[in-house]
C-alpha cells in the first residue's frame, strides 16, 4: 500500500482488493429488514477503500464502514471483524445487523489486519 503525506496526514492511493475470499458471517443480530440467516458463508470480492469494507458475493452484498468495526482479530490466515451496523443488501431488500464476519484472506491476513486496524 502506497501512501502519499499531504500536511501529515496519509492520503490513499490505491484501494486493497482480493478476489474469491472465503466470507464467513456468524452470530448475526437483525436491527432492521427480515433477513433470515443467522449465520451463512459465501465466496466474494472484497474491497477496501475510503474507509468502506464492502464484500459483494453476487446476490449478497455486505458494507460495513470502519466507525462500526467493533474490534479486528489477526487469525491463522484470516482476519474477523467484530462489527455493529452495518448493512446486506439482499436483492432489492437493505437489512441492517450486527455480528461477526471472517474473511480468509491467506498470507495477505496482516496486511489487511494492519490497513483495518492498524
């Protein structure tokens, strides 16, 4: 990750991206819409930028913004994001929950740990 200083303060120059991440979401709590799962998994595309994790597995669209990251682990080749408030966009239907996602990541698991958590 490339960083440019503007003033002392780092300016993003390129999101993080992967493809084919393994995406775990468990323990889910609905705050808002009727969706279903409790718990699902999914292959996505994961992207990071502007502050904005957003996970697209086709059908299923996550986006959880940095604020609501209630704690990021380091794992054996994974990262699991404690996360409030956040929305899946479930074909036309935005539901809001909370919970635990896992993204498997592979040896790239301490770069994202780092840019996620810092």
């Amino acid at each position: 990750m490339r960083f440019i200083r503007n003033d002392s303060k780092p300016l993003r120059v390129s999101p993080m991206r992967a493809s084919d991440v393994k995406a775990e979401f468990s323990n889910l709590e609905v705050h808002l819409g009727s969706f279903k799962d409790g718990k699902f998994k999914t292959k996505a595309l994961v992207s990071y930028e502007d502050d904005l994790l957003i996970i697209d597995g086709g059908k299923l669209v996550a986006r959880v913004h940095a604020r609501n990251f209630g704690k990021v682990s380091l794992e054996k080749k994974a990262i699991r994001i404690a996360a409030m408030n956040f929305e899946i966009v479930d074909g036309d239907e935005v539901n809001t929950l909370s919970g635990s996602i896992r993204l498997e990541l592979g040896d790239d698991s301490p770069a994202w740990y780092k840019e996620l958590w810092g």
